[in-house]
C-alpha cells in the first residue's frame, strides 16, 4: 500500500487549485481568475486500491505586505517541511516569486514532479523550452507539460506521483474527502462569489465567517457575516438596494446545495472590522493559525 502527502507549491494564478480539484475529482478549492483566492491550506483525499494521495493546495506564494500574507506565507512553509513529495505547479514564462521557498526544495531530497501548466496557451517550442529549464533547475524533478483545465496529461502526473509515494498504510478512512468541515467550505464558496462579483481592492480586504450551521434532514440553514475593513466597504458589499448582496447569496446558495446535494437557506450580514488582515486576534478567529 502506497500512502503519502503531495503538497502543491507554486505562484498565484498558475491553477494549483484547478489541478488538485482535477485530480481529486471534487471542487475543494475555490477556483477564480483573481491571485490570492486561495487564503488557507485544503486537503483532499485520493483513495485507490493500493494507495491513498493526499493532496494539499496552497495559498500562491506572495510578498508579505501585512500579516494576513505572513500566514499565508505559513501554511506554504507547512508544507515544505512535512510533505512526502513535492507537487510544484509553475506556467510559461515564470519561475518560483520566492527564491527561498525554490532553494528550500532544490536543496531538500522529497522528491518533486513539476507541471508546466497551461500549454494549452503555448507553442510546444515554448513548452520544450520550460521544461528544459526546470529541469536544469531541480535535476530530480520528473517535468511534464499539463492543461489542468483541459485535464492534458494529468494521467501522467498521477503515474509520476504514485511512482515516487512512499510505502505507508492510509492515513484516513477510504472515505474521507478532506479535512475540513462544511462550514468551511460554504464560506469560502460565498467568498468565491466575492472575488467574482466585486473589483479592485473590496475582494482582498473581505472574509467570510459562518455565524451558525443547521443541518436539517432536508435543508442546511446558514447564517454568515461578511467582514471588511472600512464602512464605505460595507456600501459596495451591500450596493445599491441591496442588490450586490443579494447577488452574492443567490450565486452562493446554488453552489452549496450543488455542493450538499440539499437545499440550503443562506442568510448573510456585512460587519465592519478594522484592519484586520493585521490584526493578530482577527485572523485567529478567521482559522489563520500556522500549526
């Protein structure tokens, strides 16, 4: 029995977080246009015959412009340190933005598969060139060009994967999915639509916190409250009317019951809280706490 963590590494944006939904078969991860979606570390189980993957999405490695990032930062050091092999994802024309994190796995003996994602985007002299590249940077990385959202070659990523899982019983039952609860999930969805919805600087300064989770035999019933950080905020959360707000939920609540297979009642408020992506007691109570 193979068993073991894959912990996904790589910049904003370059689809770790489609590239994990693809290979676990469920949308854990949220997945937007827009960098910084993904805040927290997800895991998600991939249970076989012989081998159980688990799988972990990272936050994009970022400058650490307030503490917020610091504990993004966090989880991905996390991951460095107690992952069984390295799952970094990279696209056309980057390198790692954090040269430590990069020096940390080229020095490290896990062992790395690398995807170049998005060649779907590319000319494949372009590709051959990236891969020739990676592999002069990380000799030991197994490099494979890959499309997670045309799902290109993702049978050769779970080949190099489970060629280099270590021996191990399962970590968790055969059927567990993840580590995090529904409360979770439903507000990161919410803060999806979020990120879909609003522009600029009003996605990056909100969070979601589930003020309380009813679970009933044929409807969940949802009260959330949409943090931000300034009261003018708080007008464009809600817009005009009422209408931005509304929008949201209604986006949120299909999600959720496509998501539950229930019908869901989502109720949702807007608070002010100030400052706080640094504020060390705020991203406590948000589940920003590097273990």
């Amino acid at each position: 029995m193979k068993s073991g963590f894959v912990n996904i590494i790589g910049n904003p944006n370059v689809g770790k977080s489609t590239l994990m939904n693809a290979l676990v078969g469920e949308n854990l991860s949220i997945i937007t246009y827009k960098a910084q979606t993904t805040r927290h570390r997800i895991m998600g189980i991939l249970n076989g015959d012989d081998f159980q993957m688990i799988f972990s999405d990272t936050p994009g490695i970022v400058n650490a412009a307030n503490k917020l990032h610091q504990h993004m930062l966090g989880f991905i050091n996390n991951a460095l340190s107690d992952a069984d092999v390295f799952l970094v994802v990279t696209e056309i024309g980057q390198t790692l933005k954090n040269n430590e994190i990069l020096e940390k796995i080229i020095q490290s003996d896990i062992p790395v598969v690398l995807v170049v994602n998005k060649i779907d985007l590319s000319q494949q002299q372009t590709v051959q060139q990236m891969i020739d590249y990676w592999q002069g940077v990380i000799p030991r990385a197994c490099v494979i060009p890959a499309s997670a959202k045309e799902r290109f070659n993702l049978d050769k990523v779970m080949d190099a994967l489970l060629e280099v899982l270590p021996e191990n019983p399962p970590y968790f039952p055969q059927d567990e999915l993840t580590d995090k609860s529904m409360r979770f999930f439903a507000s990161e969805i919410i803060r999806e639509k979020i990120l879909l919805n609003y522009s600029k600087e009003i996605p990056y300064s909100t969070e979601v916190a589930i003020d309380s989770y009813s679970e009933e035999f044929n409807m969940d019933k949802i009260s959330a409250v949409i943090y931000v950080e300034r009261e003018s905020q708080k007008n464009i959360i809600i817009g005009k009317g009422g209408q931005m707000i509304k929008k949201v939920g209604i986006e949120a609540r299909k999600d959720i019951e496509a998501f539950t297979g229930k019908h869901v009642y989502l109720n949702l408020f807007v608070k002010v809280r100030n400052n706080w992506r640094n504020n060390l007691k705020d991203l406590k109570y948000f589940g920003y706490e590097n273990k």
